[in-house]
C-alpha cells in the first residue's frame, strides 16, 4: 500500500518531510534553580512535514525548508530565555517555526541529557507533534 495523498494536492505525499537530529547546546531550563542558572544540556529533534516535490524536481533549496535556518532558530531560542518545563520550551519552538516556515506539520522533541535526578539516566524529555491547524486553532 503506498503513501496516501492529501486531499486538493495532486501528487504530494504525507510523508515527506525534512529533519534534524540531535541539534546540541547549553540551556538555561528546568526546575531547579541550579537548572535555570548553570544550566543543563541539551540535544532538539525537529521534523518538519512539507511536500518535497516540487523542490526535489528544481533542486532548489528555494521551493523548500533550509534546515541551517530551522538549526539557527532552535539554537537562539533554546539558548535565550529560561523556561521551567520542557512543555513550555517546545511550545516556544513551536510558535517559532509555524510562524517562519511553511510547513503542514512539526514534531519537536527535546531531551534534557544532564537531568537532575536521584539515579542515573541517559536523558528525560518532552516530544510534541503538531499540525498546523490545530496550533493555529489554539
């Protein structure tokens, strides 16, 4: 069974999209104080569903989303103000990306890799998955 299409859009396909993975800084979110102001570790995934044909026919970056600019973005947020949750963050992301690129659907997710903890653990997070209808219904 191939990939179903969406409906008024001859030929695109649902599952295009274009991702970054493991995109890595030093935040300032948690918490704890201590989270908020040393800081913790911090690695986003971002996918961004857009239909990739007409740029895959041109090869030009211009029918398409330049994930450098996606990259730029997720960095100057996540490294600006602080957030206490997770949830708060990604949805920051969010706003951001809707607003700057065209794309149907976004997932983000965020994994704290330096967690405060009582244990040891690789990593907590938050993953969020959004069409852009619903977030701009909000």
């Amino acid at each position: 069974m191939g990939p179903r299409l969406r409906p008024g859009r001859e030929g695109s396909r649902l599952n295009d999209r274009i991702f970054i993975e493991g995109i890595k800084f030093h935040g300032y979110h948690g918490l704890t104080r201590m989270e908020r102001q040393i800081g913790v570790r911090l690695s986003v995934d971002v996918s961004l569903w857009i239909d990739l044909e007409r740029s895959a026919r041109s090869d030009s970056v211009r029918y398409t989303v330049d994930y450098r600019k996606v990259h730029e973005r997720v960095v100057a947020i996540g490294r600006g103000s602080s957030h206490k949750l997770l949830e708060s963050f990604v949805a920051s992301l969010l706003d951001a990306l809707f607003d700057e690129f065209k794309v149907d659907r976004i997932a983000v997710r965020v994994r704290k890799e330096t967690p405060v903890l009582d244990g040891i653990v690789d990593s907590v997070g938050v993953e969020m998955v959004r069409a852009r209808e619903e977030w701009a219904a909000r």
